[in-house]
C-alpha cells in the first residue's frame, strides 16, 4: 500500500506524516506520542481510544488516519495541564471518578463533547453520553456526579466571563 502524506492537528500542533492508507488514527495518534490515547480493545466497544474530532467525541480505533486528514483533534492531555487542569479533569479527581485510569481519557472526551453541546446535562445525558465507555472499575457514580459539578462549574466561569452574577 502505498503511504498517504496526512495533516493532523493535535492538540494545538500540526503533524505532517506518511501512512499506510489503513493506519488507525488510534496507531498514528500512539506513534506521535499521544499515549494518553488508550489502546483498549480496537474495535470499538470500549472508549478508552475516545478523541474529539472537529468537537465530536469518536472512537480513534474506528477511523483511518487520513480520514481525520486536516481534523482538529484534542486528546485528554489538550483539556489541560497540571498546573491548569480543564474542570473535567480536577471534578474527576476530586470525586474519585478517576480510579484506575485507564478509561478516565476517553470518558473525559465523551463528557467534554456532551457539557460543549448541553451545559446543563440531565444524569440521563451523562448516562447516554458515557454509554460507548466502559470502566472496568465502576466508578460510573462518581463520573456522573463529577460530570454534575463540573456542568455547574463551567456555568460559572461562563456567567463570569460575561459579565453576568
């Protein structure tokens, strides 16, 4: 097969790589250090591969690279850092929603893709949402109940940033 030359946007930094036509974007992502991105089960039952793409949560495993060709893409580790974690990211922890990790990148992607399309998501939502992630620990309380405060939390920031009390 011959390589195909992809652009892909991760995280903020442009890529420029050749691949294989039938390269998963879960492989090129890895193979650029993106290891944040799980490989779990690679056919698509598990989340734990779970990116945005272009600002909709998809399974890494079940796209070809060169079909995320010119794609915006965030990672768990493009929500935000140590110093300045996205609200996500420190509800997960704060509520023990992370136990042992493993799913905690890809269930931050669905529930990322869900609060920028419904801020105010009822446990249903969240439930739906989350439906395509699976964690083996069972923590899916505590991710709902932090999903719950981190809604409430960017509601905040939001009124803020505007002006609004």
């Amino acid at each position: 097969m011959q390589p195909r030359l992809v652009t892909l946007h991760v995280n903020g930094r442009e890529h420029h790589i050749a691949l294989a036509p039938n390269v998963t974007l879960l492989h090129a992502l890895r193979d650029l250090g993106y290891t944040d991105v799980k490989n779990g089960c690679e056919k698509g039952d598990c989340g734990a591969c779970a990116v945005l793409l272009d600002g909709r949560a998809v399974n890494s495993c079940l796209v070809l690279a060169w079909q995320a060709d010119g794609s915006n893409i965030v990672t768990n580790a493009g929500l935000g850092s140590m110093d300045h974690p996205h609200p996500l990211q420190e509800v997960f922890a704060d509520h023990g929603a992370i136990q042992c990790g493993y799913c905690t990148p890809g269930m931050l992607m669905a529930l990322k893709a869900l609060l920028d399309k419904n801020p105010r998501p009822a446990e249903s939502d969240i439930r739906d949402a989350i439906d395509g992630n699976f964690c083996r620990c069972g923590s899916y309380s505590n991710i709902i109940n932090a999903t719950l405060d981190a809604s409430k939390e960017l509601l905040g920031k939001n009124r803020s940033n505007h002006g609004d009390k």
